[in-house]
C-alpha cells in the first residue's frame, strides 16, 4: 500500500504482489480520511488470506501511520490513542501531522458512535424475544 504524492514505477512492483496506491500529500490541509475505508478494506482483506501488508509513504511517519491507524481502529476496536501506542512501540518515530490526527479524532468518534448504535439495536432486539417469551 503506497501512500505517496507521486505513484511508484509500475516496473518497481512486482506482478505477483498487490498493489495500492493511494495519491497522497502530507500537509495538514489533505483530506487523507478519504482513503480510510478503502486503505482498512485492502489491509484487512491481505490478513484475511494470511498475507503480509506492506504500508508505507517516503518517511514512515505521517501518512503510512494514519492509515495504519485508521485500520487498527476499525478492525481491532482501538481508540486512537491505542493504535498510535500500538505503531508507535514497533516504529518510535511516527508523527502523524496535525491535520490527519485531527481526521483521526472524527474516525475515531464516528466508530464510537457507529458500535454504540450497533450496541442499542442489538440490545432492543435482545429485548424484543425477552418480551415476547
């Protein structure tokens, strides 16, 4: 999964492997939320079958750490705070900038907001075969 301005020679990467490329600029004004659900859909579906996942941008330090932040989030149910522990003890030196933790912030509440609804249906409907028992 390449995070960058500019795309990678195509004859950089090999056939065999899958490849994303995900047009990117690192400033605290780029909108990188727009690649969340696509970024955590193409990580999760490469552990699904058991293969590696390679992120990464020209420094490892904002741009892949979102990404991998926004993944860790959605599918392992962390918070912000414990996806940037959880990358920052195998990467000591990610630094998301200012503008992606910002975006990271309103993932973070919406993933909240989205398990507490999915919470509140499960428990109606938990209470709805109670009632009619």
């Amino acid at each position: 999964l390449s995070v960058v301005f500019i795309p990678p020679a195509k004859n950089l990467v090999p056939s065999h492997i899958k490849h994303l490329f995900l047009k990117a600029d690192d400033h605290i004004a780029f909108n990188i939320r727009q690649y969340f659900e696509q970024a955590c859909a193409f990580i999760d579906e490469a552990r699904q079958s058991k293969g590696g996942v390679l992120v990464h941008c020209v420094c490892g330090v904002s741009r892949s750490t979102s990404l991998c932040c926004a993944y860790l989030m959605k599918h392992h149910s962390m918070s912000l705070e414990q996806a940037l522990v959880q990358i920052r003890s195998r990467r000591h030196i990610i630094q998301p900038n200012i503008g992606f933790l910002r975006q990271l912030l309103l993932y973070d509440e919406q993933l909240q907001l989205d398990h507490t609804r999915q919470e509140k249906t499960a428990m109606n409907v938990i209470i709805e075969k109670i009632e009619n028992i």
